[in-house]
C-alpha cells in the first residue's frame, strides 16, 4: 500500500474519472482505496502500479447505494404483492375502524369505476383496503426506485460512459424503440394480470357505471386476443430488452447494468412470480373482477391455459392461431408507441448523458 493515492484523471481501475466533478464527499469514497491521502490531478490515466491497485473494478459507494435501492425496488414490489390478500384485508379493518367506508366519497365523473366498486371510493371494507393498499404500493415504488435514480445520477457524474459505435447505437435504440411499442400497444390490448383498465362503449343506461358512453368492463382482457396471445405479460415483459438495450446506451457502466439491468431482471422475476401465484390460487393477482365475472376462477385459469409466459410459445405450441395473433395485433398502437417510444429514448439518453 502506498501513501498517497493519485488518480490522475482519469481511469482508476477499469472507470474513467471525471476530476472536475470530484467533490470532497466523492475524494472520501476513493481514498478509501488506499491507506493514505488522495491526490486528484489531471492530463492523463492514473498510473495503476504508483497507485498501488490491483483490483480490476472499483465499486464507487453511489454504485452500493444503487444496488440496495433496485433490489429494495424489485424485491419489495414482489413481496408486497405476495401478500396482497392479507394486506388488503389489513388496510380494509383500518380503514372501516377509521370510519372511512360508507362516507359516499366518489370517483371523478369523468372516471368510471371497476367492476367492484363502481363509483364509490370506499364502498365497503374490501373495496376500501384495495385502494390504500394501491396508495402504499405506488409510494414504495416512487420512494425506492426514486432512491435508486438519485444514486444512479450520483454515481455517473464520476464516471465517463463507453462509446459504442453509431451502427450499435441505431440497433439498440431500435430495441428500446419496439420494447417502447410493445409496452404502449398493451394499453389498448391488456392482460388480466395487469391493472390497466378496459372501457367500452355504449348508451347512457347506468351513471353509476358509465360517463356518457364510455363504461368500464374489464371482464374483455378474459379472452386472450392480439398481443395476449403472443404473451401474457404484454406490459410488463418489453421491460427486458428495453432494459438491455438502454444499459448500453446510456454508458455501459456499472451504474447502467445496476439500474437497467436490474429493472430487467425485475420484470422477469415479477411475472414468474405472478404466474406462480396464479398456479397456486394465491388470491387475486392483477384486475379485481366482480363475483359474476369469474366464477371460481375458471374463466381466468382458461386464459392461463391458453396463453404463454415466454412470447409465441403458445403459438409455436399449437395453443394459439398466428393468423389469429396477425388478424389481432394492434398495429396501429403499436406503431404509435414504437414512434413515441424513439422521442422517449432519444430525450432519456439526452438528459442522462
């Protein structure tokens, strides 16, 4: 070990340094490379063997940081949503002991509301307990992948990101562009195992259900159509290569594989663990239907059945028709995503980097 550690601009042990942007915090965190004083100069890379470094990575203390905060993210979503029976059934004795339910609070006229609820907030316990449970679930989410991001900017400011060649850079934004599409066109084609609604239309008959001629039905994601028969994680899934790909191009830094990576590895985990809980009847997983929707769960085990984890296995395996999935497909959402998802990306890359 030497006295004095000196990164002289910039490349310490395989990261590319950015001096000016050291701050005293950040000379705390590097000196504890060494066993003595840190030294910061500029001109030209660090001279490994005066440094007295034989490690071939440094971990910066933001890259730490990022690491607890993702898998704080992806873990805590998963198990949250593990016990999400017991949860809501915890958040509804709160909130009736509270004297929240039966207050006549209502949605927005201009939102109609699900098949349980209708309009009403809090019309019952159960109902009640599913909303707070929503409210806890999103803060975790902005407080843990917030943290995340904060730590990932904290860790690029120190760390010059690696040039890939501009025909690399035109593949992978074309992946992250389609994953972009996949994700959007899902909106318009939804699973039954996401929350994302479905609306109808049709004449004025019932205000408590409907906005003019728009109602809420979301018993149609049931049947597998368009994108859910190609997979049945639509939303979700296109996370994957968008995370890949986007690691890449925002650097290809540890700090990218840690937050793009893991978001990737989040999305894979959290769809295996949401068929698993389907397998096994744990409770409700995604939409809530209403009693007369789905009868013993039956309707939704048919969906399992007929649908696919991994995309176009149940076509390639017979249970789905691929004229069907063409005839379905919605292109035109797709298209519009793919285009939106390009803008997203290249304004993403833009204030990332």
């Amino acid at each position: 070990c030497v006295s004095a550690l000196c990164v002289r601009p910039s490349i310490v042990a395989g990261i590319e340094l950015r001096p000016n942007k050291i701050s005293t915090t950040k000379k705390r965190v590097l000196r504890n490379l060494s066993c003595g004083n840190l030294c910061v100069e500029s001109g030209r890379k660090a001279d490994l063997t005066r440094c007295g470094l034989t490690s071939s990575l440094v971990i910066l203390h933001e890259d730490l940081s990022l690491a607890f905060w993702i898998t704080s993210f992806a873990s805590s979503h998963i198990g949250m949503s593990s016990v999400r029976d017991s949860l809501i059934t915890s958040c509804g004795r709160w909130a009736n002991s509270s004297n929240l339910v039966g207050r006549g609070l209502k949605l927005p006229a201009y939102w109609p509301g699900d098949d349980v609820g209708k309009s009403d907030v809090f019309p019952d316990s159960i109902t009640a307990g599913r909303q707070i449970y929503r409210f806890g679930y999103t803060a975790v989410s902005f407080t843990t992948l917030g943290s995340a991001f904060a730590s990932y900017l904290s860790s690029t400011a120190l760390t010059v990101p690696v040039e890939i060649s501009t025909r690399d850079n035109f593949l992978l934004s074309g992946v992250a562009a389609v994953s972009f599409g996949a994700a959007i066109a899902s909106l318009f084609n939804p699973s039954p195992l996401s929350l994302v609604p479905v609306f109808v239309a049709e004449p004025e008959n019932d205000m408590a259900t409907t906005t003019g001629v728009i109602r809420r039905d979301d018993s149609i994601k049931l049947r597998a159509r368009g994108l859910t028969k190609i997979t049945r994680h639509p939303l979700i899934l296109p996370v994957l290569p968008w995370g890949c790909a986007t690691s890449y191009l925002a650097g290809g830094r540890l700090s990218e594989f840690l937050l793009f990576g893991g978001l990737a590895t989040y999305a894979v985990a959290g769809c295996a663990a949401q068929d698993l809980r389907v397998k096994k009847k744990e409770g409700s997983v995604g939409t809530v239907f209403s009693p007369d929707s789905v009868q013993n769960d039956e309707v939704l085990d048919d969906f399992f059945r007929s649908t696919s984890f991994v995309p176009f296995v149940a076509a390639l395996d017979g249970r789905q028709s691929v004229k069907e999935i063409i005839l379905e497909f919605p292109l035109l959402g797709f298209c519009f995503g793919t285009f939106i998802g390009w803008f997203i990306e290249k304004y993403l890359l833009q204030y990332l980097l």
